[in-house]
C-alpha cells in the first residue's frame, strides 16, 4: 500500500500544474458569471458559463491520464521496467484523474452555488429543478469522464504495441479500434439481447420548469457499462505487460 501511495504521488505531481490551472479556471468562469450578473437582469444567462464549465469535466480526467502517459512515454523503459504491474500503474493514474475532476467540479459547485443562490429561490419549481439537475449532472460527468480516459489508455497501449512492429501505420490501427468496436457496440445495442441485459432497475428523474422530457435511467446500463470499463482496463494492462516495447 505504501509503495502505491508513493506512486500516486508521483502521478499527481506529474499533472499538478495542470490541476492548478483547471482550478483557476474555474475561478475564471465564476468571475464570468459575476460580470454577467451585474450586466443582466436574466438570472438564466448567469448559468451558461457555468454549465459549459460543468459539462467540460467530460475530458478532464482523459486529459490527465493522456499528460501523464505522454510525460512517462519520455523514459518509457523506465516506467515499464517499475516492479509494479501495468495494471498498478494505470490504475494509480485514472485514480489520479478521478481524485482531481472530482475537486474540480465540487470547487466548482460550490461557487457556482454561493452565486447561484442569491438569484434563484430553491423553494420554487424552477430552482428545485436547477438543484435537481446539477446534482444528477455531477455523478454522471465522472462516469463519462471515466470511459473517455480509459479509451484513452486502451488506444495509446495499442500504438505503443504496434509502433515498432508496423511504424507509422499504428495510427490507423488505432482508428480501426475506435472504429470498430464502437460500430460492434452500436449493433449490439440494438438487440433484444441488450435491451434484457440492461432494461431493468428504472428510475424517472422530472424536471417540470425545463421543455425536456423525463429522463429514465437504468442500473442495468450502469452495471453493463462497469464491466466494459473494467473489462477494457485490465485488458489495456495486459497489453502493455506483455505487448509493449522498448
């Protein structure tokens, strides 16, 4: 456990001036909204850069992994050479990268909350549902953060195996695997096998102020979407155990 923290350490600083720079754009934004406060009498205008801000996070944790592995591809002899398993190592960097979108967002609500409280009655069915709706928004932007940096590691572990064996022809390797499995995956998902796989556990979220219909969700699509995510990374460790080169 000990030599794991010292390895998460290391990711962190890796990525730390990153991290600093999101959060001072966070307080950019907020400034934003600020001005906009002041220059508006629409509350709902304040809202919009925060919401870009929120709805950004998708690539946070990506981008953090992509620094990360990119820095370490500079010496990368010395980082597969590491006595910790490929495994370990990526997962102390998606570890890394969840642990900072999640401080991020939480600084970012937070702030957006001191401003947004003032203009908007959380009593009233319209903030009750800016409420509701960000508070559904938070979980599933780390999710989705999630999948995009473990597609991430998966697509550079299979340009990392190839580069040496077909050269400039990885690239379209690596394109064949975004291509590939996401047609696979959008066929599947139009089977009646998938709809039995994932169709159950349902829950309705309403959001009357807003013109949008209610939004259901599945735990059966959660749990379907874990197994992927988990699949693909221990498959993204193998790769990288037994495939790659230096």
């Amino acid at each position: 456990m000990q030599a794991w923290v010292a390895l998460f350490k290391k990711d962190f600083k890796l990525t730390r001036s990153v991290f600093l720079a999101g959060l001072a754009m966070n307080v950019l934004m907020v400034m934003l909204t600020m001005y906009l406060g002041m220059k508006t009498e629409h509350n709902v205008l304040m809202l919009i850069p925060l919401s870009v801000a929120v709805v950004l996070h998708v690539v946070y944790v990506p981008v953090m992994v992509w620094i990360s592995i990119r820095i370490e591809a500079r010496q990368l002899h010395l980082w597969l050479h590491n006595p910790n398993p490929a495994l370990t190592l990526l997962f102390s960097k998606l570890a890394n990268g969840i642990l900072m979108v999640m401080i991020s967002l939480l600084m970012l609500y937070v702030m957006s909350g001191l401003l947004v409280i003032p203009g908007f009655n959380v009593m009233d069915i319209y903030g009750a549902d800016i409420w509701k709706s960000a508070s559904f928004a938070f979980p599933h932007i780390i999710i989705v953060s999630i999948m995009f940096a473990v597609w991430t590691l998966f697509l550079w572990a299979i340009f990392q195996s190839l580069r040496f064996r077909i050269g400039r022809w990885s690239w379209a390797v690596v394109l064949g695997a975004v291509v590939i499995p996401g047609w696979v995956a959008a066929q599947f998902e139009s089977t009646q096998l998938y709809r039995l796989m994932t169709k159950w556990g349902t829950a309705t979220y309403h959001f009357p102020s807003f013109t949008i219909d209610p939004i259901q969700i599945h735990a059966g699509e959660y749990v379907y979407n874990l197994i992927l995510i988990i699949g693909l990374f221990i498959l993204t460790a193998w790769i990288i155990d037994n495939k790659v080169e230096v």
